[in-house]
C-alpha cells in the first residue's frame, strides 16, 4: 500500500509542474495575439492603398501583364503552405495541411501538377515523413513574421511564376495558391485557400470597392483618370509583385494571429485537464493513505484483542 | 488656404499622416512636386529617393521612402513605400556603415538595394552621399 501512495504522490507533482508549463504558454500566447492583431490592423492601410492604385491601375493600363493573365503553358501550380514552427497549438496545423490536401485533389482533378512551398517547421516535418517533394521550405517566423520574410518568399514565387525578362528562363508554374489560416476571431480560425497568382482583376475592384470612400471613382461618379510616371505597363509591372508580397504578408499575418489563439486556446483546455488530472489523483492518493491508516489501526486493534485474550486465558 | 491630406505608409504601419501644403518627391521620372489641386497622378518613385512633405504644423517631414509609390488623388496624396524612415530616426553612423559594408559587398542586386536604401536614408538625413 505505501509504495503505490508513493507512485500517486509521484504523478501528482509531474502534474502540477506541466500544469505550470501549459498555464505559462497559454499566458504568452494571449500576449502574442494581441500583438498580432495590431501588427494585422496596422498593415492595412497599405494593403488598402495598394489594392486601390493596382485597381486603378488595371483599368488603364493594357492588363498584357504575365501576372494578371490565366495561362495553361506549364500544367504546374505551386501551392504555398503556411503552418507553424512550433507544436502545441492543438488543431492548427492539421487544418492548415487537410485544406492543403483538399486543394491539391482539386488541382490534380484540373489536370494540374501541385508544387509544393511550405513554410513553418510542422509542415515540413509532415511532408518529409511522408517523403513527398517540396520545392522550398522557409522556416523561423511563423510566429512573428517580418515583412523581409514575405519578401523573400515572394521573390521566390514570383520568379518560377512570372521570372522576367532579363532572367532568361520561362515561367514553371501557371498559378500560385496560398493556404493559411484566417483569423475570425478568438475562437474561431478558419483554414483558408487563395489564388495569388495571376492576379484576380474582379477580386482586386472587389476589395477596392470595399474599402468604404470608392476612392477610385471621382465626386461626379466617373472614375478617375491618372496620370502615370512612368508609363502604365512600367508601372504594373513593378507594383504587381509588391501587391503579391503584400498578400504573402497579411496571410502571414493572419496565420501568426489564428496560430496564436489556436495554441492559446489548446493550452487553456490542457492546464485545465492537468488540474482535474490532480485532483482525481489526489483523491485517490488520499483514498490510499486513509486505507493504510485504517489498516494499521485494525491491525495495533487485532494484536491487542489477541494479547487480551491470550491474557485471560492464563 | 487649400492644404493637402498626406498619408505616408509603410508596409508595417502608417508612418505620417497630416495636412501639408506640398509634397516634392523624386520618381522615376524626375522631380515632382505637387501643391493642393494637382491633376490624379500615380508614380513610382526613385530607388534611393527622399520626400519631402512641407506640413502646414511644424517643420518639413523628411522622409527616406524605399521602393514606393506615389499616389495622388482628388482626396489628397498617399505614399506607399516598402521601407520608410523620418529623417529625425535615422541614425547616420549607421547608415553610413551600412553603406560602406553594402558597396563593398559587390554587384549583385541584394548589396545594390542596400547601398540604395542606405544613400536614401544619408540623403534624408541631410548628408552628402
């Protein structure tokens, strides 16, 4: 009977000191949130300016661009993954990589061949346990991206997708897509794909109209008509991979965000599993001692009864 | 007297916005300075370029706008740029190391960028590159 109490005290302290682990990860994953909030609400004024002279810009110019125009050359479509570098985040990463899947049964359904880009250390490590080819993986930033992480994963994609005309190569993929997570809000994160590549000229009027004021239209109703510097097609063509990477940038804003709730949340319900793991434990624990105490007093009693009785038979 | 609304944005967060009087910035093209009225206009501005927004309160903003855009419209003016920085933040010991290291680092267009970035940011601070 001691030896297993020993045991039950044992797990119950193993408990309680990964208990404190998980409380002290969820504390830093709700500061992390908040952050990444802000960090979301203070790229959209770009994001917004950006969209509104690209939609401007589109209908000016000769939309020849390789970046606006569908194409079937290559029969390749790379598909960007954006998982995390870190686990204990509960469900994030496994819906990140099942939309993942589902999107490449589409596009396998369209005749096309997925390539694969994976950011964050998880969906590498998925990939490569089940040795399926990855173009390019970028790790160290999902949870705090910098915009120079977006850019260099845009410079990647944009040169397989669209390489220019001094790179002296062609295009190796006809579309790019991006799958990550979608910050609804605290408790919800919705695993999310997107064509960024070619760029949806519908889609970008779309957001742009969205963007309240409908700046792109003058106070009489027309919209308006800009001057450039330099010409429209110059200019399309160095503003179209920035509003790719300005893309790259807020999905990986977004997934910064949901993977912080997703680990906050999932360190919430484990914390509060250990507590009640401790407290059945303890219970059992104490269920043990007050055996053993039982057991030695009907003991001492047994011994006595017998040391009387045998008294008063002599 | 009629001013203009000038955003200054960065890919990270808006870095300036007020009232100015006229905003005189380098694009690809040559120098532009617009005042209040100005035709719409969109424009890439020079790689290394500086902007200045002449604000109706306070002094001269200046700014080191790397890879940007400018934008003008009815409503008033906006700058996009991939990296900004106001001249009163920039450390010119600094920079003027990062551009060292940059033109000493060679021809490929990663250093190019970054001797660029780094002459912006001397420039906006006042120096002679």
């Amino acid at each position: 009977m001691a030896g297993s109490l020993r045991a039950l005290r044992r797990r119950i302290r193993s408990t309680q000191s990964t208990k404190k682990i998980f409380s002290a990860q969820e504390l830093i994953a709700g500061a992390r949130i908040v952050r990444a909030q802000a960090r979301v609400e203070a790229s959209k004024p770009y994001a917004r300016e950006i969209t509104r002279v690209l939609s401007a810009l589109a209908s000016s110019a000769s939309l020849e661009h390789p970046l606006l125009n569908e194409r079937t050359g290559t029969g390749r479509a790379a598909v960007l993954v954006v998982t995390s570098d870190r686990g204990f985040a509960g469900s994030y990463n496994v819906n990140v990589l099942r939309r993942t899947e589902e999107l490449l049964g589409t596009l396998r359904q369209q005749g096309k061949d997925p390539v694969l880009y994976v950011i964050g250390r998880k969906g590498e490590t998925y990939y490569s346990f089940r040795d399926r080819p990855v173009e390019e993986t970028f790790t160290g930033f999902s949870e705090q991206p910098a915009y120079s992480d977006a850019q260099e994963v845009g410079r990647s994609l944009i040169d397989v997708f669209a390489p220019g005309d001094d790179a002296g190569r062609s295009a190796t993929v006809d579309e790019v897509h991006i799958v990550y997570t979608e910050f609804v809000s605290l408790l919800s994160q919705v695993p999310v794909a997107r064509r960024l590549a070619p760029v949806d000229t519908e889609e970008l009027q779309r957001d742009d109209e969205d963007s309240a004021d409908g700046t792109g239209v003058g106070p009489s109703g027309v919209p308006t008509s800009y001057e450039f510097e330099p010409s429209p097609d110059a200019l399309l063509d160095s503003l179209l991979p920035k509003y790719v990477t300005t893309r790259i940038y807020a999905a990986l804003l977004e997934a910064a965000a949901s993977e912080s709730a997703s680990r906050r949340r999932a360190m919430k319900s484990a914390s509060d599993n250990a507590e009640e793991l401790a407290k059945n434990l303890s219970r059992q624990a104490n269920q043990a001692r007050q055996a053993e105490i039982t057991q030695e007093i009907s003991e001492i009693v047994g011994g006595a009864d017998a040391l009387v009785s045998a008294g008063a038979d002599d | 007297m009629a001013t203009l609304q000038v955003e200054l944005v960065a890919v990270e967060k808006t870095i300036w916005s007020g009232e100015a009087s006229m905003v005189i910035a380098r694009t690809t093209e040559g120098e532009i300075g617009v005042l209040p009225g100005h035709a719409p206009l969109l424009g890439e501005l020079a790689p290394g370029g500086v902007v200045t927004i002449r604000s109706t309160e306070g002094p001269d903003v200046v700014v080191a706008a790397h890879g940007g855009f400018l934008s003008v419209t009815p409503q008033g003016v906006s700058i996009l740029a991939e990296n900004a920085e106001i001249s009163s933040d920039i450390d010119v010991e600094r920079a003027r190391e990062a551009l060292r290291r940059a033109e000493s680092a060679g021809d490929d267009p990663e250093s190019l960028a970054a001797a660029r970035r780094a002459q912006s940011r001397l420039r906006a601070a006042g120096q002679a590159v």
